[in-house]
C-alpha cells in the first residue's frame, strides 16, 4: 500500500504495470479491494492504479467539505497521471463522470458499471425498498444515534446492516463484500461529520457533452432504478456501448470477475488501437 496526499488526505493506492493508465474508482459499499481481479489482469497491458476515497479503508477520514471528483483529478496529478481511462462503479461512476465532465482532455475513455449519477434524485420506490429491506435492519432510534455520532456504533449494528446491504445489492453476497461494507458502515457511524461536493451543473442534465469513449455495465439483476441509470447513460452519452450481465447485482467486477476484466481489457485495446469499437457479446 502506498499514501499520497491530496486535497488535504491521504489517500491510499496500489499501482502496478506499465502502459496506458486506468484508474479504478470504487463503489460507497466497497473500497479498492474489489476491483482485485481487473487491478491483477490488466497489470500485464496497462498502468492500473486503484486507490481509497476519503473516509474508506486505508485512506484518510472524509472532514468536513470534500469533493470526490477533485480527489480523483488530485491523484491523477499527484501521480503524473495527464490522461487516464477511468472506471467507476456505483457511486464511482459517477465521480468519474464528474471527473470527465470537468477534465475532458484528462480522460480518454470511461466505464460506467452499475452507475449512479449525482445530481438525480433516487425515486421513492427505492427509498422505500432500501427502509424495508436494510435499514430495518438496525433500530431507528440506533441508526439516528449512529447518524449524528452520538453513539458508538455497537459491532452486532454494523454486522446487521452490512448482512442487509450486501442482500439488497447482491444476489449471493460474497465474504469479501461483506467485509468491505462493514469497514464502509464502520467509518460512517464513528468518524467525522462531513460535507459533500459534487460537479455543478452536474451530470444528469449534461450527458450530451462527455466526449470520452464509454462502456456502460448493467447487472440484470440490479435494482430497478439503477438499471434505469444504465439506460439513461447509454441513451445520453453519444456513442457509448452498454453491456448487460445476466445473473449479476450490483458490483460486477466482484461478482462477475473475470467477464468484467475481459470486457474492460477488450474495450482498452480498441481505444488504444483508434479501430471503431465492434459490438460486445
């Protein structure tokens, strides 16, 4: 594990390889860890730099006002990244959009897996499902607590929600992405208030201007609204592909690893080739 400071944190990443970079952006149910199989198969064709945002895993904790889309440009600065293909999942997607929205001459390809996309309110049938199905998990008057840090988080919590989460986002949740949302539910309930900035005018009204080639990944079995998301990105964004994954959730590169890689390194080869990208299986 190497630090980097940026924007006033430290910023956790691994980096290995040699060629042209990508860098990979988390999920917030995850940390870098889950991009494991992509870091590992691209390393052999591509420079692959996956790192911590603030206030997951290694990396520093979120304090006050931040922006995750000016952390992911500062790493690329601080590591002598002039251009870079960015792949995001969930809310990493959209930090990457943001990013290539931003810095367009920064980014020569994106990846959007499983995105969200800041700046667009979630409809309340998925608030609803969420209450039901995760935060029912824990007792609101604890979830309340946890919020305003007025309580430390009790272990069964964490545990509780992290189980519920992991059922919510994945169809059969693995022990890694358990461990992964008990670090993320952790840090949230015990560290600092915090404040977060996003691209503005943001991204949801402004998919017509990403230049940048793009990959959109759905998960079929995703929830509803986040596959909304996905046709959204591919019907916005001109000429961007979309690849669908059967039997798939919410965090593909977890759970599909090794179709995830190999769409990600097919994807990268056409780029740096310049050939017209071919139609994806």
């Amino acid at each position: 594990m190497n630090l980097v400071h940026v924007n006033g944190a430290d910023l956790a990443y691994d980096e290995a390889g040699a060629g042209s970079p990508v860098v990979f952006v988390h999920a917030g149910a995850a940390d870098r860890r889950m991009w494991a199989a992509q870091f590992d198969g691209l390393a052999d064709t591509h420079r692959v730099i996956r790192y911590d945002q603030r206030g997951f895993g290694d990396s520093s904790d979120a304090v006050g006002d931040h922006c995750h889309y000016e952390d992911l440009l500062g790493l690329m600065d601080a590591l002598g990244v002039g251009r870079a293909a960015l792949v995001g999942c969930s809310m990493g997607g959209s930090y990457a959009l943001e990013a290539a929205l931003a810095a367009p001459d920064r980014v020569s390809g994106l990846v959007l897996i499983c995105s969200g996309l800041s700046g667009r309110e979630w409809p309340e049938s998925m608030r609803a499902r969420a209450a039901r199905e995760v935060h029912s998990a824990v007792p609101a008057e604890r979830l309340r607590a946890y919020a305003a840090r007025t309580r430390a988080p009790d272990p069964a919590d964490v545990e509780a929600m992290a189980l519920a989460q992991a059922r919510f986002l994945v169809p059969e949740p693995s022990e890694l992405v358990l461990d992964m949302l008990r670090g993320v539910f952790q840090r949230t309930w015990s560290g600092p208030q915090r404040t977060e900035r996003h691209l503005e005018p943001g991204p949801a009204g402004r998919l017509a201007e990403v230049v940048a080639p793009t990959l959109v990944v759905n998960g079929l079995l995703d929830v509803p609204e986040i596959q909304e998301v996905s046709g959204l990105l591919s019907a916005g964004i001109a000429g961007a592909r979309r690849l669908d994954l059967p039997d798939t959730g919410h965090l593909p590169p977890v759970e599909r690893p090794d179709r995830v890689t190999a769409a990600l390194r097919g994807f990268l080869a056409e780029r740096h080739s310049g050939n017209e990208p071919r139609a994806l299986a």
